[in-house]
C-alpha cells in the first residue's frame, strides 16, 4: 500500500531542501513561513496550503509540481 500523500510530500520536500543544502531556518526566511511550522510539515504533522506551496516552491527555487514528484 502506498504511503499516504501527505507523508510522501513530506519526504519530497525535505529531499529537495537538503540536496540544495538549505536549513530549515533559510527555508523559513525565503519562504516567509516559521522553521518550526516547516519541521512539522516535514515530519508530516501538518496539513499544507496550496499558498504555503507555492510559497516553498519559490523558497528552493523549483516549480511547485516538482514537490508532489515521487523520490526516484
């Protein structure tokens, strides 16, 4: 059974912030989101908006649809 999409965004969005080696902190400064708001979407504790997307999508600097990808 395939993990639940909040779990695989999760894990999508934590690859792409350490492949571009970014901390939490400096994804919460380009984004305009709190670091700690961003741990618990990481850790797939949180429920995410489509605004906070595209807000994290041009914080790492990739096109939003680039977070829902399946990590290869």
């Amino acid at each position: 059974m395939a993990k639940p999409l909040i779990f695989r965004f999760s894990e999508r969005l934590k690859k792409i912030r350490r492949d571009k080696g970014v901390t939490l902190e400096e994804l919460g400064f380009r984004s305009g989101l709190h670091k700690n708001y961003l741990s618990d979407v990481e850790c797939g504790r949180r429920n995410i908006s489509l605004k906070a997307v595209e807000k994290l999508a041009k914080g790492l600097e990739v096109d939003p649809h680039e977070l829902f990808l399946p990590i290869e």
